[in-house]
C-alpha cells in the first residue's frame, strides 16, 4: 500500500534566539507538494527570520529542516538554490544602471553567454505572463516591472519552492492580478510557493493553508478560504482587530493648496514634477494613489519644504511656503510622515527621546533659554508610547532596535500627537500588521474629524478606498483631479496608476 507523497519542505522545532529575544520558538511548518502555503503574523511575530533559515540566509540554534523527507542543513542561500528553494524578497536587490539580463546573470554560474541569458529571460516572461525586456535598463522599469525581473530571476533556477514576502504591496490591482495567475500556473506545475502577506482577503482568494505566527510561536494552521479576514487577523493578534470607523465630517477651509508645482527631477532616474494642482481641506482625508516611482518622493519633499519650489507654489493656510523648509512650516502647524520610516523618518542610532527632541525642538517647547526640559521630553515620549502602543525593549531604546510595525507607529504617532492643522504622510501602513494598520488609520481619521487636513500619499488602494475623502492619481510627475471616493472603483484607478488616463470611473 502506497503511503501518502511526503511533504516537500517540513521544518520542525525550529528555534533561533538573538539574545533575550526568541524570535522562533520551536516553530513547525509543514509546505506540501504543489501547494500555495501562507505564512501569517504580526510584525515581530518571527516571518522574517524563519524563511531566513529556509533559505540558508540564517542558521537555527536547534530543530530541523526536511526536504523531501531528507533531513539537511541549508548553509548558504546558494545551496537554497541548489536545492530548488526560491525567495523573491519584499526590497528588492538590483542594480538600476544595469540591464534587466545583467541582474539576472549576477544570480548564474559565470560564463553563460549573455545571449543565452536574454534569450532565457525573453522565454520565461513570456510562459509565466511577465513581459520584460531582457535588454532595458532597470532604472527605466516600474515597480511592478522589477518585481517581474526578480520572479525570472528566481524562476531561471528551476526552483520546486519560492518564497515571495509581501509581494503585491506595490502592485496595481491589474499587476496583483496577473501575478496570482502566475502563481496559479506555478502550481499546476507541480510547484510550491510560501506566500508572506499582510493583506488577508489576497490570502484567502489565493492560498491553500496558513500557518500564524505570533510571538515567535506556531498558533495554528488553517485552511483560509474556510476564515474570514477578521478570523485570521484575531488568531494573529490573539484579540479581535478593531475596525477602522471613518466617520466623514464637515468640511472647512483649504489647508494646503498646491498650484502650478513643476519641478525637475534632482538626479537622472528621479521624477519631474509637472504643473501639480491640489487642495485639501480641514477635515477631510485626501489620498493620492500611484505606483512608486511616478513623482511620490518629490512631491513629499516639495510639499514638507526638503525641495524648495516657487514660494505661491505650495500655501499652508493661505501663506505661501514653496521657498521656506521644514521648520518654518512645522511652526505653521504642518507635520509629515516620510515613507521610509527608518534614516528618514527616525534616525537610526538615535534614542526615541533624541529623535523626538530633533523632528520637534521647534515646535513643541522642548527647548528652553537655550536648555532641553528633559521632563517634557520625556513625557511627550511616553504619551506617544502610551497611544499608539509602540512596544519595545527597554525605556528608551534606539529607532532600529524597535521592529518595523512598532516604529511607524512611533513616527505617525509622534506627529499626531503634535495636534498638527495639516498632516502629509506617505505609506501610512506600508508593511505593518493589521492591528498596528488599524492603530495608524484611525489615529488618522480622528485627526481630520478634529479639523485637521490629511494628506495620504499611499500605494495600497484597500487603504486609501477606507480612508480617503478624495482620490487624485500621480502618474509620470502629473497629478489628476481629486475626486470623491464614492465614484471610483479600484480597477480604474489601477488602470490610472499604470497611465491611462481620462479612465470613466
């Protein structure tokens, strides 16, 4: 009697410590043959650092790796590779100057023709529905596009498992979409993928089974489809996930009002703006959709003053502030959350204290006759702490000793407490768990109904469809008209964000 196949990845007690903390605390995972298998959790809840040790980047302090029923120890991702274990992971790791086909030949033994390469790469994308072109340089590509160039990539190794961490997050509904049908396809093959998301409705549409993390621990493994979003969030978190109430308010005057805003691009692969049109009002969110690389990054820096711009090109409150900086407009009441949360947002090596003291020394009566009121300080620190449940080790550790969820929340919840009268924030949630999400958008939608203006520059349009008052697209530095949330679906907002535009709602 013939015994069922046995499963083709099984980890089994796995345990790896970094000091104190037990990220994975004797975590069992079990990947079947031609199975589409999630891998769920808050940040912090040890992902990250279990397909680290599948894919050889990590070694466990103990357990066991299985695969196909062969117990071995997976020393390098080059020996992954060699197994037939694929990660495609969430920052992707290619050089902008090279060519699609160049990036993919870093990965190869050396001395394959480059013709050979391109000719591969051309065939792959073409059976899997992931067009490229082999000889274009990647700085050229959008982001959807250099997602595609690491799945060939991963693909030329002919692997039987590919681990992908968070890999529509900055996909438009059209891309996410053909994606799934490339995964899809993968599977009929006989092919098994570990899929890493946030986003719990793509995780029931797509996957076979779960396993859910949380505090480094296995708490169960369940068939999603037969889950609800809210289920799999609860078994998550180990509490219920609020639900976001975005209750709309009365709107009042412009806050921010952009007009004319044309900018040239500050190096060879950045964006030039062109001619931005934009008002935001007190109490209303306003979300700005687009894929990244299409202008976000410069419109920030144009709007929180790290790109000076005509002076009557940006007015906070009727004031024109295009040629003042940051300070003179965090003195009007302005507050801004930059995408990167970490080098940008917060400093690294910087305490939270510090970091508080340096995005608030203007503004928040921290300094006094030219002395820091340690106490002030300290108590703005842990109201924010408080709030925003920012969890860490430690009274006042530094900014990248906090997980990823815990310091955007720090970031976000640093300037909302600040009571700004105009809020611009790029990729409020972008990676974080949902109850960490749920945390941020309501801080968000609060401070509007307390009359303030929100700016929401964001690539998740689940958000932005919660969230948002009034959608505008950027797409190639122009920005659309803000419309009302009411009148757009996703789909023609995805087909703007890919640059048709004049799309019917």
């Amino acid at each position: 009697m013939t015994g069922a196949a046995p499963p083709l990845l099984e980890a089994r007690g796995i345990v790896k410590r970094y000091g104190a903390l037990v990220a994975n605390d004797h975590v069992d995972l079990t990947v079947a043959g031609a199975e589409i298998h999630a891998l769920l959790g808050e940040n912090g809840a040890g992902k990250s650092t279990l397909v680290k040790i599948l894919y050889g980047l990590v070694q466990p302090g103990e357990g066991q790796i299985l695969w196909q029923d062969r117990p071995l120890a997976i020393a390098s991702p080059a020996e992954a590779r060699r197994l037939g274990i694929g990660m495609v992971f969430q920052h992707f790791s290619l050089f902008e100057a090279m060519t699609v086909a160049e990036n993919v030949a870093l990965s190869l033994p050396p001395g394959t023709a480059m013709a050979t390469i391109e000719a591969e790469v051309a065939r792959l994308s073409r059976a899997y529905g992931l067009p490229l072109e082999p000889r274009r340089e990647v700085w050229r590509l959008s982001v959807g596009e250099r997602q595609r160039v690491e799945i060939v990539r991963a693909l030329l190794q002919n692997p039987k498992l590919l681990i992908l961490d968070e890999p529509t997050s900055v996909l438009t509904p059209q891309e996410a979409d053909q994606l799934f049908s490339t995964l899809d396809t993968l599977k009929t093959e006989g092919r098994s993928v570990l899929y890493i998301s946030h986003k719990l409705e793509e995780v029931r549409r797509l996957c076979d089974r779960a396993t859910i993390l949380r505090l480094g621990r296995v708490v169960g493994t369940c068939d999603p489809r037969a889950e609800t979003a809210a289920s799999l969030a609860r078994m998550m978190v180990g509490t219920e996930v609020r639900e976001v109430k975005a209750a709309r308010h009365q709107t009042g005057a412009v806050r921010l009002a952009v007009a004319g805003l044309s900018l040239a691009a500050t190096d060879s692969h950045g964006t030039p703006l062109k001619d931005i049109a934009l008002e935001v009002r007190a109490g209303e969110i306003v979300g700005i959709a687009g894929i990244a690389g299409n202008g976000q990054d410069e419109l920030f820096a144009a709007l929180s003053g790290e790109q000076a711009s005509a002076a009557a090109a940006v007015s906070i409150d009727g004031r024109p502030v295009g040629a003042k900086g940051i300070t003179a407009r965090r003195r009007l009441g302005a507050a801004f959350v930059p995408e990167e949360r970490l080098g940008h947002g917060a400093a690294p090596r910087l305490t939270l204290t510090e970091n508080a003291l340096v995005s608030g020394h203007a503004t928040e009566g921290f300094l006094r006759g030219g002395l820091i009121d340690r106490s002030r300080l300290a108590g703005f620190v842990a109201r924010v702490v408080q709030a925003f449940d920012v969890r860490m080790g430690g009274t006042d550790p530094e900014a990248r000793a906090l997980s990823g969820g815990n310091l955007q929340k720090f970031v976000v919840g640093r300037e909302i407490l600040r009571e700004p009268g105009l809020l611009i924030v790029a990729q409020p949630t972008w990676g974080v768990d949902a109850a960490a999400a749920a945390t941020i958008r309501q801080a968000l939608v609060d401070l509007a109904g307390r009359g303030a203006a929100v700016l929401v520059i964001s690539q998740d349009l689940d958000e932005l469809f919660g969230l948002a008052d009034r959608i505008a697209v950027i797409s190639e530095g122009r920005l659309t008209a803000a419309v009302p949330t009411a009148t757009l679906t996703r789909e023609a907002v995805g087909l703007m964000m890919g640059g048709l535009h004049g799309v019917a709602a």
